[in-house]
C-alpha cells in the first residue's frame, strides 16, 4: 500500500488554500494535508518544524515569495507550484519540480500531476531546483535595465539611466530628475529598485538616487545623511532613517 505524501499547502489567499485543500481530497492515496501556511515566513517555519514530503507553492506571496523560501531551506521538499502568474512557468522549474500549476486549479489538471507524481523517481530534485532558481536570480540580474521609456503626449521618449540623478516618488507618480529637464512614470519605486543597475541607491521611502551623481554626504541629526549632488544647484537629499544601514554600508562607514 502506497504511503500519501505529508503535504503543505502555502498560498497568502484564504480561498485558494480552502480549495486546494479540497481538490487534494480526491487523491486520499497521494496527499496526506498535515498543514497549510498563509506566507513565506510561516511556511519556513512549519516545514521545519513538521519536515513535510511535500509542498504546494504559491510563487507571489508578501514577505518570504516561493523562490526566497526555497533558498532559506535547509531541506527542500517536493514542490509542486502553484501560482496565477503563468510568467513563471519557465522550463527550469517544469524540469527540476515536479509539477507547476496555474490557478484557479482545477480537478483535471490535478489528476495529471498525481499521475507524475506516480511515475517520479528522481533524485536531486531540491538542489536542481534551488539551481534552476539561482540561474534565473543570475539572468534577472544580466537584463537589468539601461533606459527608462517615458511618455509626453502621443510620444515616447528613451532616458539613459546614467543621465538620471534621482527618482523620486510623489502621489501617483514618480518623477525622474536629470539635468536636461525632468519626466514622469507611472512606475513604482519598488518596480523600479528591482531593475535598476547597483549604482542606483534607495536612501528615502520615496527616492532613490544615483550614486554617481554624489559629491559629498554630512552626517545629520537621528543618524541621518544630508547628501549634495553634482548638479549646477548643488542639490541635496536628506535620507531616510529607516534606510540608514544601506547608506552606511555604501558610505563604507
């Protein structure tokens, strides 16, 4: 008689957990439900702590996402993602997991993935998997952005990064600052922070400066820095004190 897999659930959104969770019924021989995680952070710690065989993984989740649980782990169990971002479904993780499904998951594609799971006898799945994601963490980084598509009007124009001086964010928008003049995108900061080249620093909830642009920085009162650009005003940037240890560890202080 065939032992069900110890299975964890582990997706942010209450419905999705209670219908998987449902749908996992079916399959009383291949999944055993021993808990269920509503995050990263949570979830690490109950795979730690109950040491499951198995793992359904939202991919999309506040705090710890998938990827970045997979790399905290000290043993990585079977992993069968589960997210509404078809984006990810990249070859590497089709290859090295065993099997990835797009939500809302239905009954019929369930029943293909016990079918794999029946037939899998692989070894070294965790550490191909946690490769493939390296891999991607590697190829993320190599297409990091040069330019900035900005739009005025029915145009739209190409802003070198290296021309810009700051971002900085401001209701809805976020204005980019240069010496030519200054544009608007309907980008985030935080979109922005994860494609911006490393000479680009967040200093401020709401600005993120390029470093090369920095004549000088003076410390501030609450362990603040005012920083001085090189611009034809000399203009300056007071950061942020939550951003504190980031400055510091680019000041090399």
């Amino acid at each position: 008689m065939n032992v069900p897999y110890r299975t964890i659930i582990i997706d942010d959104e209450f419905l999705a957990r209670e219908r998987l969770s449902e749908l996992v019924t079916h399959f009383p021989e291949s999944f055993s439900i021993i808990a269920t995680a509503k995050n990263g952070t949570e979830a690490k710690e109950k795979i730690n702590q109950l040491h499951p065989d198995l793992i359904f993984l939202d991919i999309e989740m506040p705090g710890l996402n998938g990827f970045e649980l997979l790399e905290e782990l000290d043993t990585i169990p079977l992993v069968i993602f589960c997210t509404a971002f078809d984006q990810y479904a990249l070859q590497a993780f089709e290859t090295h997991s065993i099997d990835y499904l797009v939500k809302p998951v239905r009954l019929e594609r369930l029943e293909k993935t016990v079918e794999k799971l029946r037939l899998f006898k692989g070894n070294n799945t965790s550490l191909k998997l946690l490769e493939a994601i390296k891999e991607m963490a590697t190829e993320k980084e190599a297409k990091k952005m040069t330019s900035i598509t900005v739009k005025k009007g029915e145009k739209l124009f190409f802003v070198k990064l290296e021309e810009v001086i700051y971002f900085e964010a401001d209701a809805k928008y976020v204005s980019i600052y240069t010496n030519s003049g200054n544009h608007l995108t309907e980008q985030s900061l935080a979109q922005l922070e994860e494609k911006l080249p490393d000479y680009f620093l967040r200093v401020h909830r709401s600005i993120i400066m390029n470093t090369n642009y920095v004549e000088n920085a003076q410390k501030y009162f609450n362990s603040r820095y005012i920083i001085t650009l090189k611009t034809k005003t000399k203009m300056t940037i007071t950061t942020g004190r939550s951003y504190n240890a980031q400055v510091k560890g680019w000041l090399n202080v």
